[in-house]
C-alpha cells in the first residue's frame, strides 16, 4: 500500500531524513519509534504531503504522490492526526469532522459522523466548541476522529497516546486496535513507550539520526544493540 523508496528531506544541512525505504501493506499496524529528532514526524509530514522530500519516491497503492498537495493525498486515503492536537477551535466538535470529511472525501456523511462520534467517546460532545470545552484525552480523541473522517485506508497516528493517564491509555489502545478491522485502515504509529508500542504492533520500525536502523518484530528490534544504544544515547528516558 505505502511504498517508500530512498526518501531524504532535508533541512539546509540537516537530513531529517536519511534515505529510508519502506513498505507497509494495507491493514498493517507498523510502528515508528526513536529518539527525539529522529525524524518521525518529518516522515510523517514527507507521506501526508506537508514536506516536500528532497530525494526519492513515495508511492501510495502504486501512485507517485510524492509531489502531489495534502488534498490529493488525503482524497487517495492517506490519512493522519498531529502530535498537538490541531482542531479548528472556533468550531464545534461535529463542524470539525464536516471539514475533515469535506477535506478527505469531498462529502458529508451524517450517519458516519455519528458513528466517528460515538466510537470515539465523543457522542454528546458534538455541539461543544472545540478549543474550549474540551480537556486534552477528548482532543486527542477528536484528532483521531478528523482523521477516520476523512475516509483514510492508512492512517499516520503521530503520538496520540502521549500524555493520556492510564485508563485514558488502555481505551485508546483498545480503540486503536479495533481501527484496521472496523474502518479498513492500515496503521503508522508514532510512539515513545516500548510496552505500549510492542502491545500494539506486529511490526515496528526504527529511525535514529534519519536514518532506518531497524524494522522487524518487536522482541527483536528491542533485543538489538544498535537500536538500544541509539535510545540509551537519548538519555534512556524511552528504554
Ligand atoms: N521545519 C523544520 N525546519 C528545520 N528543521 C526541522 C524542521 N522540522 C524538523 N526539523 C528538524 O529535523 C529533525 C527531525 O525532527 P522531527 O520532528 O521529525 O523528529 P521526531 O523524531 O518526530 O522527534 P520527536 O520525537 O521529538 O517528535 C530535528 O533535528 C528537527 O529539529
């Protein structure tokens, strides 16, 4: 489904990315983990459009999109949600997923909004104005729902599970794990904590420096030296 080959963006001198290649195949939850400034979000942002790569290809079920606008992408079922929440606070929550389907698909679809809503928490919520009335778990739990509105088949999660307390946690990740099944989406996830990552991904990848330094099953990649020398070298708060 995502196919990225040799794909660098840089910065003036800084290669946020480092020629990384990668494959992920529809409904698969994949993991992206390193350090800080390992280039995660510069990924993320290279895939859904808001970067340019400088070097490289990133094909979406066989398309270039590499240089093609947010829209274009979103509209070929690239969707994603932001490490800060980013609503349109002068909006209502519901208003927020009108604009996120008009963005993703070009249509409102009632029925699917109130089903967003309630699989999300947010059923009740819906004439609340979102910058607001809303505390941090629900405006993460409505970042995930602008991007499931735009009718996304991969969907780029970036920390989502940052900062949730404990319980808050346990029912996103049993909402994340129902996504590919429920909603047909293959998963990138963006996250720090190796429980929580190896809990929910078959697959992670591994970015330090830019580069891609390893890519396999968890019990592996962790069990790598170079993988955890490069989160050790981060100060091993992640370890
Ligand atoms: N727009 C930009 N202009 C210049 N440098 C940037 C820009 N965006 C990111 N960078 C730099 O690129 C590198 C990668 O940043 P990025 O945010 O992608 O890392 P990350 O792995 O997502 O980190 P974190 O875990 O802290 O979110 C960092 O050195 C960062 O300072």
């Amino acid at each position: 489904m995502l196919e990225l080959d040799n794909v660098t963006v840089r910065f003036g001198g800084l290669a946020a990315v480092d020629d990384v290649s990668l494959r992920a195949s529809p409904g698969e939850v994949l993991g992206l983990v390193g350090p800080n400034g390992a280039g995660k979000t510069t990924l993320f942002n290279a895939i859904s459009g808001l970067v340019r790569p400088s070097a490289g290809a990133i094909r979406f079920h066989g398309a270039d999109v590499a240089r093609q606008p947010m829209f274009r992408r979103a509209r070929l079922g690239i969707g994603r949600t932001f490490q800060i929440p980013q609503p349109l606070h002068q909006l209502t929550v519901r208003e927020n997923l009108v604009v996120a389907q008009r963005f993703g698909t070009g249509k409102v679809d009632d029925a699917r909004i109130a089903e967003l809503l309630d699989f999300t928490g947010l059923a009740g919520k819906d004439g609340r104005d979102a910058a607001t009335s809303l505390a941090l778990t629900e405006l993460k739990a409505l970042e995930v729902a602008k991007a499931l509105a735009t009718g996304p088949k991969l969907l780029l999660l970036d920390e989502v599970l940052a900062g949730l307390e404990t319980a808050a946690k346990r029912r996103f990740m049993a909402m994340l794990r129902e996504l590919p099944d429920r909603f047909g989406v293959g998963i990138v996830i963006i996250e720090h904590d190796i429980e929580t990552i190896s809990a929910l991904c078959p697959r992670v990848a591994v970015l330090d420096f830019g580069r891609l330094i390893a890519d396999g099953a968890p019990a592996d990649v962790f069990r790598d030296p170079e993988v955890m020398r490069s989160y050790v070298g981060a100060g091993g708060k992640h370890a």
